[in-house]
C-alpha cells in the first residue's frame, strides 16, 4: 500500500470506531451484535468491525481491512460474520460508501412479522423516500444477505432495507449516512409501531411523499449562500 492508502485507511480505522460508540449511544445493538463498515476510497477495500468483540473495547487499532471479497488484508482479528454482506453490498454498489448492520428492537421487529414499514410519517419521508422495504430471508455467512440486500434497494429510494427475521441493513454515502440512516430507521419504526397499536394510521399521499423528499435531500440543512454582491 503506497502512503496515501495507508494514511485513509488510518482515518477510516478511527472513523468507523467512533460510529460504533452511535450505535450504544443509540440503543441500536446489544452485546457485541451489529456492524458498521466503510469503503476506502478508490481501493477494492473495506474497513469494519471485528466478530465478537465488547463494544467498550472498539478502537481504531482492533477494526480489521478486508477486500472486497471479504478475506482479511490488514489486523489482528478475524472479520465481522458478516463482512461477505457488507462486500457484496460495495462490490454491486459502487456509490455505497458505508453499510450498518443493527438489531434495534422496534425496526427488527417488523422484520420478525415479515412487513415493510409503511410511510404515514413526514420524517420518514424525507430519510427514506416512502416505505422502508422488507428483504428476503438469508443464512448469516455468506454473501446471500448481500444479496438480498442490493435486490431490495435497487431502484428503491430507502437507504435501510429491513431483513427477514434478521434485522436492519443500511447504506449510506459514507459510513456516518449509513449510521444515520440506522438511527432514523428505529425512530420511524417505533413510531409506526405505537401508531398502530392507537388505530389505523392516516396514509400520506405520494405527491406529498415525493415533494417533502426532494426537499429534505435537495433544500433541507445549510446550503452554500453566494457572497454579497456577486
């Protein structure tokens, strides 16, 4: 690796350790389940969290560089189990930056019923573009989850895809969009949730669904302002 490699991977290493502490923080993962991972730009290599180990003990020094076949290149741990997921999600996916894996209670729950979440929800609107979609069931392992996932979100404008049985999958531009992604996917499905449990929820029109989306991805946040004068 020449030192420009080395000098990302040594940034990403610290970047996707820190995403870990989001997903404590978030209450999106018990134990040692859930992952995050992040592209290194340019290179057919991916860095992610190791299998099996105490959130507490994430640092930049324990995340492990894999290729994009998912075989161990650089660290002293073996892999995330589902490290073939997350590369075959970037090797389908080029303009996928970062994938997150969680078990956060509310939104792997509607994967456990098998149901996509249905957008009654300005908020979810505006992240996911409409419905977060349910993917297929696959065996943790190999790269069917990958694939299920890069089915589902082909065409779809959600960056979550809720796994059967499993639990949620997102992607992002880069690993911090793809954690954001994760945070936003159990807000709407706790929502919807309790939604459901008061009555039938009012369901949003898609015009609506598509303007309040192009503004939150277009519009929303702070946009570059021309100096004055110019």
């Amino acid at each position: 690796m020449n030192a420009e490699v080395t000098r990302q991977i040594a940034e990403l290493r610290e970047t996707v350790a820190r995403l870990h502490a989001e997903l404590t923080r978030y209450n999106l993962v018990a134990w040692t389940s859930g992952n995050v991972s992040a592209r290194v730009p340019g290179q057919d290599l991916m860095v992610i969290k190791p299998s099996g180990v105490s959130y507490d003990d994430l640092t930049a020094a324990t995340m492990v560089v894999c290729d994009l076949d998912g075989v161990l290149v650089e660290g002293d741990f073996a892999p995330s189990s589902d490290t073939a997921a997350h590369a075959y999600v970037y090797r389908a996916m080029p303009e996928v930056g970062g994938v997150v894996h969680t078990h956060s209670s509310y939104a792997t729950a509607w994967a456990a019923c098998g149901e996509p979440i249905p957008c009654h929800l300005t908020a979810q609107a505006d992240e996911f573009g409409g419905e977060i979609p349910i993917g297929p069931f696959a065996l943790i392992g190999g790269d069917d989850i990958g694939k299920g996932i890069v089915a589902t979100l082909a065409g779809h404008r959600s960056p979550a895809v809720l796994m059967r049985n499993h639990g949620v999958f997102t992607i992002g531009r880069d690993a911090r969009a793809a954690v954001k992604a994760a945070v936003m996917c159990e807000d709407v499905a706790r929502t919807a949730h309790l939604a459901h449990t008061l009555g039938r929820p009012v369901p949003m029109a898609q015009a609506d669904i598509d303007s309040l989306y192009d503004r939150y991805q277009n519009v929303y946040g702070q946009q570059p302002v021309a100096p004055a004068g110019s």
